[in-house]
C-alpha cells in the first residue's frame, strides 16, 4: 500500500489562528497526543521568530518520540546578511529539531515587491540557506510560499525556485496553496507540470481553506503525486483554516487505499481531534467531517427507521472505524421509530401503534411548536416518557414562589431573594434564598428547601445555563423584544454523570423553574432507579 | 456567462441538522432573506411531514417574492396506495408551491431492503407520482437519492429510475450524495456517464460534506455538466451539513466564471449568512470561508504587514466582493486607529496620543475583559464615546427598582410587577408596572416613567432581545450554572433606524436594566443630534 507522509503543522501554522493561543505546555501536550496518533512529522513552530517557540524546541529535547519526527519551521536567510550569520536560520540549528522546514518565496512580485531585492539575489538567498542547513538536518524540506499563485503568473520562475532548492539538498518540494484560492482542477494541472518539469522532485502540499477546497485540493495532489501533505488537526489556522488533516487522513486510508498513521491508529482520530479542542480551550465544530459530535447523529424520522434497519443506508463508513459513534436525536421532524427507539433504552419495550406512543407522539409534537427542544435536554424527555407511561413520581410539588430583584440606591449591586413553598409529602417547607440573579436565587431557595428530604441533592450541581430567545414567538404589540418566548437549557451533574432540562416561557424565571425542576426531579428519579435496580439484585 | 441555478433547501434538508431549529415566523424571515439576496429556488419543507412545515406553506401565499421560487419538498407515494390517494403528494399540491421536488430510491438495496418493493415497482412509484404531479407544478424535478452509491452497485438500475423519472415529465434530475461518501473524481466519471445515457436530461447536484468534500463535489458536477445546485446557508444539514451554498456561489461566481446571483448581489453574501445564524441563534462560524468573521482576518506580524501594504498578498479576493471585510487583529496601536476611525465617524476629531483617546481604550479593554461586546452593540458603544468626550447629556437616572415575579398557587402563571423611582431634572418619578416576565415589566415601568417627560419614546420599540451565557465566566462554586456571568442584547427601533444596545451582569435583570437604559438614552440622544443638527441649519 502507499505510505502518505502527515505533516502536521498545528502547533505552527495552526496557531496562526485567530482563536488558537496555545502556551508551551499545552504544545507539549498536543506533540505527545500527535505522536501517539502516529502522524509522521510534527512541526513545532518558529523558533526563530518568538521565545515561546523557542522554549518549546528545549523542553521536547526530553521527550522520546515514538513515530513522529519533530520539525522546526523558519524562512530562507535576511537578503543583508549571509546565511551563517542569520539569527533565525541559527535558531533552526539550536532548537535540536532533526526535520528543518525553510519557507522562500516563489511568485516573482513578493520577491521584488515585498523582500524588495531581485529575482536572482532570492535564488541565492535559497541556496545559501539550504545548503548551510543541510549538514545540520536529518530531513530538509523546501516550502514553496504561494507557489500555486506564482506558477500562474510566471511558471518558469516559480519553477526555477524549486530547481535551486532540489539542487541546494531539498528532500522534498512543499508546493504551498498560501492564500487559498486555488481550485482543485488548478492544483492537478500544476502537480502535473511540475512533475514533467522537475521528474526526481518529491513534492509536498500545503492547502488553505479559503474556497472550502483544502481538502479537495490536498487529494487531487496526492492523486497527481504529492507524498507528503500538510495540515493541521480541525483544520485551525489563519483566516479560514489550514488543511484539515482529520479529513484528509480519514479519506485517504478509507477512500483512496492509501496508508497514513499506523496500523490500526485510524480510530483514535476522533479522540485526538476532541483532545486539540480541549486543550485549546475551544468549542468542537459538531458538524466536523469523520470526528465531530454530529459526523453519525440522526434526527429526521425517515432516516432514523431506515439507520436502525441498517446503518450503511445513511452512513458513508462504521463510525467506529475513525473512533467516533452513532448519535440518534429526538426532535419534532421524528416519527414513532425514535420514540420506540428511546423507550426501549429507558426500558419500555413499545410498539408501533401503541395508544401511549400516540400520546407521547401528540405531546412532543405539542411542546415542540411551543419551544420545548428535547433533541439537546434528553433528561427533560426521558421524564416526560416516564411520567406519560406512569412511571415517575411526584418528589415534590412547588406550590407558590416569589423572585425579588431590587436596587435600592442608584449604582448599588442588586439584591435577590426567592421564597419558595414546597409540599413534600405530607410536609409543607416554606423558605427563602439570597442569590446571584433571580434563577440562582431559586435554585439556592429550591435546593435549601428540599435537601432536608433529599440529601442526596447535595452531589448535584449545576454545569451550564443557556438562555435562547424564541425570534418566532415575539410579540408585534409594540414591546415585542422583552416580551418574547424563551427556552432555557439547564445542565447539571453529580459524581457520576451528566444531564440536560429544558423549559419554555415568555418569563424566563418560569422557564427557569421548569428546567430547575425537571433537572431536580430527575436527579431523584435517576438514584431511584439505581436503588431499584440494586435491590432487584440482592433479591 | 452561463448561468447556474441555487436551490437552498436550508429551510428543509437544513432543518435536518441538529442544532438548527426554526419556527414558522423563523423561517418565514429566511426565505425573505435569501429571496433579497437572489437565489433560484428556495424550497421551504416538505408539508405532508409535520404541520409547521404545512403552515409555513400556508403563510407564504401572502408573500410576493422577487427572484425565488418557492419549491415543496416530498416523497415518492407510499406503495399501499395509488398517487391520487397519497397525502404526502396531495400536500405538495396544497402547498401551494410552484415548484414541487419529488425524492425517491435509486439504489436498488434501498429498494428491496428499505421499501420492501419490487424494482420495478418503485419504477412505477415514480412514474405514477410525478404524472400525477405534472399538471400541478410549474417546475417538477426529481431529486434521485443515494443516486452515487446506487449507480456505483447497479448502474443500469440508478439509470432507469432517472430515465422513468425524465419521461414521466420530471424537468431536471437531481443527483443526490445521500450519504456524503463520494469523492469528486467519482461524481465527474458519473456525471459523464449520466450525461452520456441521458443526452436530454438537465441535472443538478445535492451533495453532503461527510469528507469534507461538499464544495468541491459540487463544483465537480457543475464542470461536468450540472445546471443546478443544491445546498444550505452555512451548509448547515444534517450529520456534517449540505453543501454550503456561500462557499459555492462565491466560487462558481468569482473563480469560474459562472452566474448564480442577479448582478451585484453577491456583495450581499457575507450579510445574508450572518442572518441565517442569527434568526437561528447559532455561533457564527468563525473560520467559514468567504463570509466569516476570520476569513480576512490577520494575526502573524509578517503577515500583517505585507497586508497593510498590499492586501492581495494573503488574500485571494477582496473581502467587499462577497460583503465581508478584513480585519487585522487588534494590537494597542491598532486599537488606537481603530478608536480615532470610529469617533471620526461621529464626529470627533482626534489625535492619537490624545488622553482622551488613552482614556477610551483603557476603559473599553476593561469592559471587553468583563464580557461587553460591541461589535454587536454600536450604539451602547457609540454613548460610550460620547460619555467619555463629555457630550452625553444624562436624560434620566434610575435611583431604584424592583422587580418581583410570583407565583401564588401552583400551575398559575406567573405574575410579574416592576417599580422604578427616576430622577428626570429635578422631578422624581416613582411608579410601577405588570409584564410578560421581569424584564418586559421593567421595561414597561421605565417607559411609563419617562413618556410623560420624553413623549418621543412613544416612538420608540424593543425588537429583539437576546441573552448569552458567557461560559467563561462560569464559577466553580457548585452553583456555577445559573451563576454565570451572561450578556443581553437588545435591538430597537423607531420609524427611521435600529440600533442595538448590550449590558453584562451576572444577573440577567441587572444586564438587562443596562441595555434598557443605554437603548432609551440613545434614542432621546440621537433625537436631539437631530433636533440641534435642525437647529444650525436654520440659522
């Protein structure tokens, strides 16, 4: 099988992000989960440019890589001085690096309009620089800037650089797609001239996502016979991103027959991708190709009775084959398949037809149009069955509350109390709670109240709190936009798992409530259930 | 120039996302929106599915649309009955719609193994919908689903369902990538050979990107014959989305040639996917091509001075053709530029180095750390310029408030009252107000309080209002949740203009007494630029 070289450049040219700030720990980190995924080189970053980059080339020359070659990025030498003088070119040799990746201009008006020298002072400047880096470097790499862009607008020099940097002891040629907005038929085309041109070259290809065609473009180099291709994990990166090499990886070892990561490695990308987010601190893209949340999530009824029957009707390959899982949604454009589906995982065991799955099927549709969204607060949904089916009980009941929000002097922090009355049982509990804003007033008042009956609330926490304004519901009475329909996502969680409430309301403290409630109810109605269950056991 | 069909089917395959969630009123405000920015067809559900599919229809006979045709979405007639007797097919004729888009199985295991029919029975489900549609649409097409991996199992099979669907008077075959699996070299050798079988068949393309391949799969087809495409806004849809319709006008239009959009609307690109997101309540993705918000934008030092000096140097079009804009990520002296070209535009003239000037950044910096947002909130920040430069009158202050929001017996609404005292001159103004939930009843209580001194407010209404959960902020103390630190945006209006307004507070009342109060006082204050601007020009 055809090996394909992963270059993975996150830690360099993915940090170009605008979102991507990354401390050297967190670099170590990402190196270490790279080379456990098995990618063949990990770049770095520029030690030539910045401390950090610096710090991090000394701290991994304690790390035992096991695949992965490490790689550090920096540019051909300053037209004013030679290359053994060049602070950054000296940087390359410092930071320990046996992969040296040396970036040079090819399009003949950066040369003369931006390093404002000649076309042939930068051939000089690639030659010198590579062949004073060559004795230093295990692998040396020529990284062709803007190459894609410079061949279209005068090929014979862009083809020249490439000619001095194969001669000066490049092992490889990375043709760059700098700026993005090659198309795919555009980078077969080139590949195939520079091949014609250039036969003993091997070539490399380094895409942008400006067209939303990295990907495309970083297969259609392969197919026209590019060994090595550079990206970086979720395809971060300046302006629209770099190559997404999840992608890229997954296509090519699934798709297109090729090997890239070790034998057996391929299912650890989805944990490998989540693992870069986390540590950079930022949200998943759920919709990510192969390793996001909704790469395998099924919402619409059709499809979901047809993936039950047979996953392959709307799935392109096994989930598991990239590490990631088949996810199925609740949501009003479902039919009775999933309400079955989610029944039999909470323990039901219902058919098609079944008068209590038409009423559970009426009342979602209802909610639904009212607002409720049950496809992200499943808890909500599992009690709603629960309670349609007669299986949940009451824990308590809120018999009246009172929020009060109030500044008393200009400029004072305001001031929030809620009194709740409970019945818990045969008990009645009336209490009051200070708060910081009205929901967290009756959460501290709701919880005060209840956990004298019901301590083991004390292991619940609240995680997350996400307000939505329904658009579709505001009013056209002249106060429309404080008037508007809200739902609230409550996610809360004990020791061991985690779950999400929903409520709807045009008063948010009510909404709140709901979710509040639904959230507590379920806390308790879940540990019952795990009590049941143990008992059951014992018997 | 050869012209190239849109057809958006965000109001329907989108929908089929799982984050994507639109009300009837939602998704009336999209079709608008994309009928301004010019789109062929915009297909607005599948009415014989769910009833808010159906009201939708419904509502939009009211409306007169420019460019777009409205197109119904439905299936094939179930095998049990006869086209006639089908109400998935007698809904699309309901509808309403001119243009009726029928899907049915072209991969033959779907077929036998999903339908539980003969081949050559779903052959005469085509057939027979679509003859019995014929007299009802102005436009029919065929939309052939799993049309790749059908063609790829049993060609002459995906071929006959076609060539039935093209002479039972289907005006255009849609070739769909159900599954997203195919790669670009598959759906050019598959068009070829459609296109060779059925010489007089017009085709589009419907493609999904689970290889992160959507784009370039459509513009494949396009170069290999399709007339039209398929796809959403954003490419939002189901598991990794539908073919993104921004990334693919803006490449058929700008890098090959084509025409999707009436003349000069592509400017309109960056603006209408904005809205999309919006009315959905969903995270613009930052790194979309074209139209994101980081599609422009520059971070790297390098980078950002090439930039400056010429912008084609790291960008591949300029931003204004697609409405977007570059942005160079703010250092302290781009911050002061920026500050001095938005005072400019209010009207101050300012020098850098102006204490002033020192004084805006210092307290915008501490507002952004906070959580305050202005790049949605111009107005908030445009009474923060002028408050800084000392020409902000104060129109009122609010001395105290009082929201309280109760809830007496169980199961009633909720009742929500508000007092204020306001200090308007040398007049208090202490009075009290009901509302739909305690931010509408503040509101109504400020309004009351100050129509009497301002009658101009009367003018004046709340359009929409919005809360986010600034997750950052949320606290690790067990109450973390409904503790968080969130930010409120209110958008108002009068007859003339809108402007938004933001305030940050871990108290969503709090946040939203803010918003309230800069929204009233940049009415009055705008009202009187007028007033004065009137005023010397009389002189």
């Amino acid at each position: 099988m055809n090996t394909i070289q992963i270059y993975d450049t996150t830690l360099r040219d993915g940090t170009q992000s605008e979102e991507l700030n990354l401390s050297t720990e967190d670099k170590l980190r990402i190196a270490t989960k790279l080379d456990q995924l098995g990618v063949a080189y990990i770049e770095g970053g520029w030690p030539g440019s910045n401390p950090k980059d610096k710090r991090f080339f000394a701290e991994m020359q304690q790390y035992q890589l096991s695949t992965a070659r490490l790689a550090a990025f920096g540019s051909t030498h300053a037209a004013k001085v030679s290359a053994e003088n060049d602070a950054n070119l000296l940087a390359l040799i410092d930071s320990g690096a046996s992969v040296m990746t040396i970036f040079g201009k090819t399009w003949d008006i950066h040369v003369t309009d931006a390093l404002k020298i000649t076309l042939e002072r930068n051939l000089e400047l690639i030659r010198d620089s590579l062949a004073f880096l060559r004795p230093h470097a295990k692998e040396l790499f020529y990284d062709a800037e803007h190459f894609f862009d410079g061949y279209k607008k005068n090929a014979d020099y862009a083809i020249s650089c490439l000619g001095t940097a194969l001669d000066s002891g490049a092992d490889l040629l990375v043709l760059c797609d700098t700026n993005g907005g090659t198309l795919p038929e555009e980078v077969a085309a080139i590949m195939d001239a520079v091949r014609t041109r250039l036969p003993e070259a091997r070539l490399g290809i380094h895409a942008h996502n400006d067209c939303e065609l990295a990907v495309a473009n970083s297969l259609a180099a392969v197919r026209h016979g590019a060994v090595q291709v550079q990206g970086t994990m979720n395809g971060y990166g300046e302006r629209c991103g770099n190559a997404n090499l999840c992608s890229i990886i997954a296509n090519l070892e699934l798709k297109m027959g090729y090997s890239c990561l070790p034998e057996g490695h391929l299912e650890r990308l989805t944990d490998t991708s989540a693992f870069v987010a986390e540590v950079a601190n930022l949200r998943c893209f759920k919709r990510q190709p192969y390793t996001g949340q909704s790469a395998f999530t099924h919402k619409g009824g059709v499809h979901v009775a047809a993936v039950r029957r047979n996953p392959r009707t709307y799935e392109h390959i096994e989930p598991e084959l990239v590490g990631n899982k088949q996810r199925i949604l609740l949501s009003d454009l479902a039919g009775q398949s999933n309400i079955l589906f989610k029944a039999k995982q909470y323990g039901f065991e219902l058919d098609k037809g079944d008068p209590f799955v038409l009423e559970l099927l009426t009342e979602l549709k209802n909610r639904e149009d009212q607002g409720y969204e049950y496809s992200a607060a499943e808890a909500s949904y599992e009690l709603l069955v629960n309670r349609v089916l007669g299986r949940a009980r009451n824990y308590f009941r809120l018999i009246s509350f009172r929020i009060m929000d109030s500044v008393f002097t200009e400029g004072m922090e305001p001031f929030t109390e809620a009194t709740v009355m409970l019945r818990v049982g045969g008990m009645i509990e009336h209490t009051a709670a200070t708060g910081k804003g009205p929901v967290n007033a009756m959460d501290c008042a709701l919880r005060k109240g209840l956990e004298r009956f019901y301590p083991n609330l004390g292991e619940m926490r609240l995680l997350d709190f996400k307000v939505r304004v329904l658009t579709g519901s505001v009013r056209e009475d002249g106060h429309g936009g404080t008037a508007a329909v809200v739902r609230v996502l409550i996610e809360s969680g004990d020791q061991k798992s985690r779950w999400t409430t929903v409520g709807v309301s045009y008063n948010i403290i009510e909404a709140s409530r709901q979710a509040l409630e639904d959230s507590i109810n379920y806390k308790l109605f879940k540990d019952d259930q795990k009590k049941l269950t143990q008992a059951i056991r014992e018997i």
